[in-house]
C-alpha cells in the first residue's frame, strides 16, 4: 500500500471532500458526474506518484550524503577548496 507523504495528504482531502459536492450538486446530469469522479481519482494517483517519488529521491539523497560523509572521513586530505 502507497502512504501518501504529508504533504500530500491535502490533496486527498480536498478530492475526498469534494464528492459530497458532486454527489448532491452534480446528480442530474451523469456524464458530468463521472468525469469528476475521474478528475478525484486522477487527483489521488498524481499525489500518490508524487510521493513515491519525493520518497525515492530523499532516499537517494541520503545514499549520496552518506557516502560523501564516510569520503571525508576517510580520506580528509582530499576535501574539495
């Protein structure tokens, strides 16, 4: 299961409160209806990849520093000026 980063998680909220809205405003006209119902589930899968994302490149990041650290520790002389 995907956990959505915290930030966001805003962006599932807003979709998951918009459908009482077109539950009750949007009932008398269906091919309107559906299309929101694809624009929240669109909503939920871009902020989902997002997170995948942002997740995988602060994992990265924290490789990158980690061997820049163990680097320095190993060899001090060649710091960069």
């Amino acid at each position: 299961m995907v956990w959505l980063a915290w930030r966001n998680q805003f962006a599932a909220l807003a979709g998951a409160s918009y459908i009482p809205h077109i539950v009750m405003a949007w009932k008398t006209e269906p091919e309107y209806t559906t299309a929101q119902y694809v624009d929240i589930g669109m909503l939920f899968l871009i902020a989902a990849l997002t997170s995948i994302l942002a997740d995988h490149e602060r994992a990265q990041r924290h490789k990158v520093e980690e061997n820049a650290r163990q680097l320095t520790e190993e060899c001090p002389v060649a710091e960069v000026f």
